[in-house]
C-alpha cells in the first residue's frame, strides 16, 4: 500500500481539434452536437482520481476555440488537486458539491474524496500543457491541444 503512494505516475490526453463536422455527428464520441446554453459544439473529457493516478474515461478528441468541459471524479480516500497552465490567463469556471468558482487567474482547483468538479473553459491556444496534483507530486498528466486536417 505505501508503494502505490510514491509510484510515478503520468496520463497523456490527447486534446486534438479536426476541421470538419464529422466527429460532431457520432454518437458516443464524447462530444455533445450542440450545448444549449452557448449554442457551440461542447466538448467533454472526464478524468478519475483513483490509486494516486489521473486516469481518462473514453478520450475524445477536442477541437481548440470551443467550449470544453472537464469532469474530475475523485475516487481516491484523499484530497486531489488538479493544475495546469492550460487554465491560465482565460475565463475559467469551476462547479462543484455547491461550490463554485468563476474568473480568469484560476489556475487549479481541489476535489474532495468522493467528489466531482466541473470545469468549463474556452481555451484559444495550441499547445502541450501539463496538469498535476500538487498534493501528490507524482500525480501528473499532459494534454495537448492541437488543429488536425480532416482527410
């Protein structure tokens, strides 16, 4: 048990945008055809906190410059954060167990054990971003967001 708490542990997320709206159109492909309350494309990741570990729920891709939505599920029997640059600098909102947060400057939040949190942002910039748990150093993760021609 003590060794799965310092064991390394590292999720790529891969976050990449296709022109085109093909993957809009394919059920379970993560991404919801329209979010009513912005009338865009929303799309969804969701990441697990289990055994000190980020681990993504059926990856879809995400296409920069819409509204994107995280969902945090900790499962853990300990407090997890969540950091990354990718929240910096950008309007950022964050949900959860009556609590919320809203503004640019958030760069992370915390989840409690047995929680969920939801983040919704519109992240304009391409690029490779890290995200970490700053409680648990070992925790970390890369996402990268990224335009793909479609064929």
């Amino acid at each position: 048990m003590q060794n799965d708490r310092h064991r390394t542990s590292r999720v790529v997320v891969v976050l990449v945008g296709l022109i085109g709206s093909m993957l809009m159109s394919l059920p379970g492909s993560g991404v919801d055809a329209q979010s009513p309350a912005q009338g865009l494309p929303e799309q969804r990741i969701e990441i697990i906190l289990k055994d000190y570990d980020f681990q993504v729920v059926k990856p879809a891709p995400i296409r920069p410059a819409l509204p994107t939505v995280i969902i945090i599920r900790n499962q853990d029997i300990v407090r997890h954060g969540f950091y990354s640059a990718m929240l910096q600098g950008i309007l950022v909102q964050g949900e959860g167990e009556g609590v919320a947060a809203y503004g640019k400057g958030v760069e992370g939040f915390y989840v409690d054990p047995g929680k969920t949190l939801v983040i919704r942002f519109n992240n304009q910039r391409h690029g490779k971003y890290s995200f970490r748990c700053d409680l648990h150093p070992q925790m970390k993760g890369e996402a990268y967001v990224m335009d793909v021609p479609a064929a």
